[in-house]
C-alpha cells in the first residue's frame, strides 16, 4: 500500500513552494517577518476556511491539536495567536491575491469546455455582495451611523463558474464604480443587474466589441427605432431596437436592443437591454438567466466558508480573509471538476471537513468518497480473522 500524507497536506500540494516564494517576495511580505513565514499564515487561514474556525483561539488551537501532522504541512509548529493576528494586520493582503491568480490558471485548465452555452462566446457575470460589519469594530468601514460593511465585487465566468476577478471595497463603493474599471475582450458578453447602469460604459464597451445584457430600468428614456417578428407560440413578447436619448452629458447616439419575455412563475414581464444584435430573443433571456449562477456563488461562500465572522478588525486583515476564502472556494471547484463524483458543494465541504487530517489518497476518495480506507479495511479483515 502506497502512503500518502493527510488530505489537508495534498490540498496544500496544489500551491508550488517555489512559485509561493516568488510571491513572498514581489510583494514583500516577509520583511520584518521574525519566525513566523507567510507560509506558515497561508495554512492558519486556509485551515480557518476549510475547518470552519470562527476566531483565532479556534485557529490555533486547531492546528496545536494536530501537531504531530503540520510537518506534512510544512509547518514546525501552530502559531500562537498574537503572532496570527499580527500577520494578518500588517502582511499585505495582494499575496493572497496572486496565489489565487495561480490556482485560477490549474483550474481553468479542468474547467475547459464545461459549459452549457453552445455558442464560442465567453460569457462572464458580474455583481457585488455585502457584508454586514460591527461600525464600532470597523470604522474604517462605517457608511451610516451605526452600521458598517464591505462589498465583494465578483466576476464570475460561466465556464466551470469560476470566480475570475474580485475587488474587495468598503460599503459605500457601487457597483458601476468597479464596473468602469473593467476592460473585456472582443466577443466577451457580460450579465450584469440594474445596479450597472452607465451610458458612457456601455458605449465603450460596443466600441471594445464586447457586448452586455441587463435588466432595462423603468425610467430609461428611449425611443423605439425597429420592432422585429417574434415567435407566435413562446414566452417572448417583444424584440425592439431603441435609441437612447440624448441628455446634456451625453449627446452621442447609442442603440440597443430590447427583449420582452413574460415570466409565467412570476405572472409579469421582463425587459432585458443589451447591445447584441444577433443573436435571438430567446437566446437573450436564457442568458440573462444566467446571472443566477453568481447569486449561488454567493450564497455559498457565505454559507459553507468564512465570510460573515472575521478573526481581524482591519481592513488588511478582512481582505485576508476574504481572499483565503475565494482560495478555498477554488479549491473546492477544482475538486469538484476533478472528481467522477456528482459533489454538491455542501457535501463536499462538509466531508472535507471531517477529513481534513486523514491520511488517505485524496483523489481517490473524490471518486468514491464512501468506501473505507484500504488500511482500515486490512485492519478489519485482521479483526474477523482472531474473532474480534
């Protein structure tokens, strides 16, 4: 029988030592470090995120209860939680980042081709989450009196629906602020909601050729220039294409497209905008539809990981966290992708749990999740053969 550390330590094998230390230092992280490596911080919050620790004393004492497995981890010990806290406050939170660009690239190369859209485009959706702060705690956050937050601004691609782009903001930030900030590639489509609502975007973005499909707001003053046939038999009411009117800051011509669709579950009618003229109406709203798939995104993360208690009250240490948990929801993807298995998400961070610090192939166990561990099972034949 091969022998294999525990399923913590193989996940921890997705991470290049080498490549982590490159990070380490294009961000400088460990410049006054005095012990305690940022690898060393890297496994305390991934250990917060996949053991489901609510506060440092959990973290560490986790990690001090398994003491005789972090070597496997590459960890001479568990860090006490002064030490924890400190790194989590000063070392730069942009690491983080970078290691989840690098597992990003492992799990695109998985993800390929595993969408529902037959069409080549790369369809990607975008929309921002908040998070309910203490103002007290985090003042830094404070956007009312007595109420704080953040917001986790989130790409999502349809490809293997994985997070490809993440800013992390105070409350006060919207959400078309972060959006002017994005470039896309030609042919890209974006599903986006009403909260995105910019002309001069919109335009750039049908000058860049990459086109947008949205809900249409009611006090969008427009003009209809085109109505086109629409099927007899169907959900689709209307297919127009508008001229949007000229205001004062805005006095170039922009037309889009407008597709009707009545909702038989809600009993009412959806109007989507976009500047994509090809394609059909049904077509329009199917991916439209799509959107949903970053509202289950999510919901998850702030279900299954550690998003809604922080073990910090600064901002760096916030979005520390919230970064190791867009890791670890990585990490599940991949293993989600990798396994013959049909894993639900909750299931699946649910037994990782649990299994953590199991010795056990772990990619075999993916694929057959619920058969004992072939050391267990030579132990038990050992049991009926002496009449245990």
């Amino acid at each position: 029988m091969n022998r294999v550390c525990s399923i913590f330590a193989q996940l921890l094998q997705l991470f290049p030592r080498d490549k982590f230390q490159q990070a380490v230092k294009q961000h400088h992280a460990e410049r006054h470090a005095r012990g305690f490596t940022c690898w060393g911080q890297f496994v305390a919050m991934m250990f917060c995120q996949l053991a489901s620790a609510r506060s440092l004393r959990e973290i560490c004492q986790g990690l001090a209860a398994s003491e005789g497995k972090l070597r496997h981890l590459g960890v001479a010990q568990a860090p006490a939680r002064s030490t924890l806290a400190y790194a989590n406050e000063h070392r730069p939170w942009e690491l983080y980042q970078t290691v989840f660009e690098g597992l990003l690239a492992r799990c695109y190369g998985v993800a390929a081709g595993r969408k529902k859209f037959r069409f080549r485009n790369k369809l990607l959706s975008l929309d921002s989450t908040s998070i309910d702060l203490c103002a007290s705690l985090y003042d830094w956050a404070r956007y009312k009196r007595t109420k704080g937050a953040a917001k986790v601004h989130l790409l999502l691609d349809n490809e293997g629906y994985l997070p490809v782009f993440a800013i992390i903001t105070d409350g006060k930030s919207h959400d078309v602020t972060v959006g002017r900030q994005l470039r896309f590639q030609p042919g890209t489509i974006v599903v986006k909601d009403k909260g995105y609502v910019d002309y001069a975007w919109w335009q750039q973005m049908s000058e860049d050729g990459a086109f947008f499909v949205t809900r249409l707001k009611q006090d969008l003053k427009y003009k209809v220039i085109q109505e086109n046939p629409v099927p007899e038999q169907g959900h689709i009411r209307g297919d127009h294409w508008i001229e949007i009117e000229s205001t004062q800051d805005r006095c170039y011509r922009q037309v889009l497209r407008v597709v009707t669709l009545w909702d038989e579950e809600k009993q009412e009618e959806l109007a989507f905008l976009t500047n994509h003229f090809q394609f059909g109406a049904t077509t329009i709203a199917r991916i439209y539809k799509e959107r949903w798939q970053i509202e289950l995104f999510f919901k998850a993360l702030k279900q299954l990981l550690r998003v809604k208690t922080f073990v910090g009250t600064s901002a760096n240490a916030l979005k520390t966290q919230v970064w190791a948990a867009l890791i670890a929801m990585l990490l599940l993807k991949y293993m989600q992708l990798k396994s013959q298995h049909g894993w639900s998400l909750s299931n699946l961070v649910a037994l990782v749990r649990q299994q953590l610090f199991v010795y056990r192939d772990l990619w075999v166990w993916l694929d057959d999740p619920f058969q004992a561990p072939p050391a267990l099972a030579g132990v038990h034949d050992a049991q009926l053969q002496l009449g245990f």
